[in-house]
C-alpha cells in the first residue's frame, strides 16, 4: 500500500496492483465448449516445473509455462485471439473494480478474536476472561444450535472487496493504483475485473 495527496490536499490510501501482462492460453468458443470463455495466465515458471500435459498447453498457444491459470466468462469470444495479451492498458482512472483474492490466513483463534466475543468480566479474581463459557441454550433441550459461533480456523477465505475507484494507472509499469485496501497478503494473486455494483463513493 502507499497513499497520495489530492489536489485539494487530501491524503487518501492506495494499493498497487500489478496487472499482467496476462496472455491468453485458450479461447473457448459455443461450437467447441459449449460456452464462450477465455483463459488467461500469470507469472512465467520455470518449464522444469510444469507438468507435459500442461507443457503442450502452453506450446499450444505459443506462451511460456505460467503458474497461474483463470477462465472468464465472455459474451463474445471472437474480440479474443490466442497469445493475445491482457494488461493494464484496459483500466482507465475513474473505473471502478471488483478485487477478490485469498484472506489473510490467521490460525487457529478463539472466539473473542474471530467472532467478537465480549469475554468475561475484566475484575481482578474472576479467573474468567476469554474462555467459551457456559454453551447450554438454556431451554433443555441439552444441544447446541447449527451456527453457533466457536473458536476454530480463521480467514483464508475467498474474499471480495466490491467497488474500489482506479485512481491511477502506470501502463508503462504494468500497475493499477486503487483507492483502499485489498483482501489477502503482500504479494498474493488477486483478480480484478469491472464492479458488478456500481454506486457513488
């Protein structure tokens, strides 16, 4: 993350993301597939470290081995060619993007961390502070209810941050600047594509 000053002189927190170059590895069409798709890739590997079938995939389309593959849903298949490639050239300032990506991953935590629990009483004595307590429903029925908060694995989910504005784009780099932050760690893989949910911010 890293920030920048408006020209009315407001700070406001940016995230850098690094967009492709992506090249597309296959085109999937109605007549072959069934449905219109293409498939695009991230971050060249090295070729010991793919798989033959996968290294007559991208022979196939004349890329190298990419260590990362996503399919997306097109409605016309035929604007697309294979080894066509995507970059932050697509993005223009003004847009508004959806972010999605792995959440940061946080263990094994308890019930106060993870789902906000208020906890014991804080007084000196009471030997009761973050523990689960009492977990009865009170009615006698002796079980607990399907959705009841407890303590287990936390994050690594799939998240989406939904509307975040393009403030800046460095074609030249390969970068987009957001405003705000995005779900998962420094240097995870994250995709954006055009909001589903547009409103003012």
């Amino acid at each position: 993350m890293t920030q920048m000053f408006t020209e009315d002189g407001r700070v406001i927190p940016l995230t850098a993301i690094e967009v492709g170059p992506c090249p597309i590895t296959q085109v999937k069409t109605q007549e072959t597939d069934g449905y219109t798709a293409i498939q695009i890739g991230f971050d060249q590997k090295k070729e010991v470290r793919t798989p033959k079938p996968m290294k007559g995939h991208f022979a196939k389309a004349n890329v190298a081995p990419l260590r990362v593959l996503k399919e997306i849903r097109v409605a016309d298949a035929a604007e697309f060619a294979v080894g066509q490639e995507l970059n932050a050239s697509l993005f223009e300032e003004g847009d508004h993007v959806d972010v999605s990506s792995k959440s940061k991953g946080r263990g094994f935590q308890g019930g106060i961390r993870r789902h906000g629990w208020g906890g014991g009483r804080k007084t000196h004595g009471s030997m009761f502070h973050r523990a689960i307590g009492s977990l009865g429903p009170g009615t006698g029925i002796g079980r607990i209810f399907k959705g009841k908060t407890l303590p287990g694995h936390m994050g690594h989910e799939n998240v989406t941050i939904r509307n975040l504005k393009v403030v800046k784009v460095d074609a030249e780099n390969g970068l987009i600047f957001v405003h705000g932050g995005i779900p998962g760690p420094s240097g995870a893989v994250v995709y954006v594509k055009q909001t589903t949910k547009n409103y003012k911010k």
